[in-house]
C-alpha cells in the first residue's frame, strides 16, 4: 500500500499543499493534479525531491490547480434533507418525506416525494439517489427505444452507470451504459446522449456517417454538446463524484 505525506511548497509566490506519494507501481516520478489536489507520485527505489520536481513545473502546477480550484467553485452545494431542492429534467423538485410504499418524482407539483420507511432504513440522501437511478432507467429505456427504432437498429442492454468523467458508451455488443445524473439536466441534453450512443449502434466511430445520423435525430447537438461540458458541475450529486 503506498504511503501518503503531506507537504506545503512555495511555488512562485504561491504556497501548495500537495501530498507524496511513494509508489511500487510507479517506473518513474511524476506529477498528478486533479479535482482532490496536487501529489507527486515517487517509485519506491528512488530519493527524488518532491519539492525541487514541483518547482521545476511550477507554472505548469499553478495552471493546472487553478483549473480544477475553478471547477470545485462551480460545484453547488447539496443539502440531504426534506425541503431542499434539486435538479429533475432541468427543473427544481422539492424533497418531501411522507408515508406512501415507493418514493415517486411527481411532476404535477415538483416534488420528490421519498417514502419515509426507506429514509429511516438509510437516509435522504440515499433514498434520493435510489429514486434517480431508478427513473433513470425508465427515462433511459423509453428514449433509447425511441431512437433505436428510429435508426433501425437493435441494443441489447441499458446499464445505469456513475462514471465522474462519462455520460455514456456504447459497447462492440450493444451495452448502453448512461449516468443516471443526466436526470439532473433538461430532457434534450438527456436526449442528446441517448441519440449519441445509440447511433454507434450504426457508426462505431466518430465518422462524418456518424455525425450526420446524430444531427438527423438531434439538430442542435452541438449546443447540447456545449450545454453539457459548460454545466457538468450542476450534475454533480455528492463529493463521490469528484
């Protein structure tokens, strides 16, 4: 297991916390920054000095943490608890905990309505993300129906899946895997992946065919494209998706 040490250097003025890393699988030091920090990565036969190998990529260090220190700001902050508000198909739905035998989304009035035995089985918080995934799949599944018998094609299966970089995939045997927090965004950018993935059922690769069969059953995807790329970080339900 490797074993983690925490360090602050000064790096053009800046202080960095950034954390050592000596690692058996590492062939040779390096540098990793993402959404968690900064950690220089250190085989565990070498001597090498962290601080001097920080500062000799000091400006790259800076740009990089400055991006993901931008991306965390933008992340909202969540409140797991009856009355706050979250994000279905583009709109606020409010938690409402209440005695009925399955949580439900009502869209008549915006409200997630949480069945209160499962809320005191495990939490709001899992109650709610069991209530996504489960709509996830039944918007999932009518949607890429639609669009498979739109294109003429078959898939075989829809995995829900919460990968913190990937909306969805297509597999070489007809496996559609989509993020169920595309519940969170409006209905056309769900849609947009849902047309995406299903025409690799066609187009494997990301070929002119591939771009034109997209933009017959969904005109705008470049706005949705963009959509999704500027607005990621509203879609992000609890610090696990980082």
């Amino acid at each position: 297991m490797a074993k983690v040490q925490r360090r602050d250097v000064d790096l053009l003025g800046t202080t960095v916390a950034y954390e050592v890393t000596h690692s058996p699988d590492a062939s040779e030091p390096r540098i990793d920054v993402d959404i968690h920090g900064v950690t220089v990565v250190i085989p565990e036969s070498e001597t090498a000095q962290p601080a001097e190998l920080l500062k000799e990529n000091a400006a790259w260090v800076l740009e990089k943490k400055r991006e993901y220190d931008a991306y965390r700001a933008q992340v909202p902050e969540r409140d797991y608890e009856e009355g706050a508000l979250w994000p279905y198909l583009g709109e606020e739905y409010e938690v409402v905990v209440e005695r009925c035998p399955t949580s439900t989304a009502d869209e008549s009035t915006n409200t997630f309505r949480l069945a209160k035995h499962h809320v005191e089985e495990t939490s709001v918080k899992r109650a709610l993300e069991t209530l996504y995934r489960r709509k996830a799949r039944e918007t999932f599944e009518e949607r890429a129906d639609t669009y498979a018998v739109a294109m003429g094609v078959e898939y075989d299966q829809i995995e829900i899946r919460n990968q913190r970089t990937k909306w969805g995939s297509c597999s070489t045997s007809g496996t559609l895997g989509l993020n169920w927090r595309l519940m969170m965004a409006p209905m056309e950018i769900l849609d947009y992946i849902v047309v995406h993935e299903v025409a690799h059922l066609r187009e494997s690769n990301h070929t002119d065919a591939f771009w034109s069969l997209v933009a017959e059953h969904d005109p705008d995807y470049e706005a949705h494209a963009e959509w999704l790329e500027t607005n990621s970080t509203q879609l992000i339900f609890s610090e696990a998706d980082l």
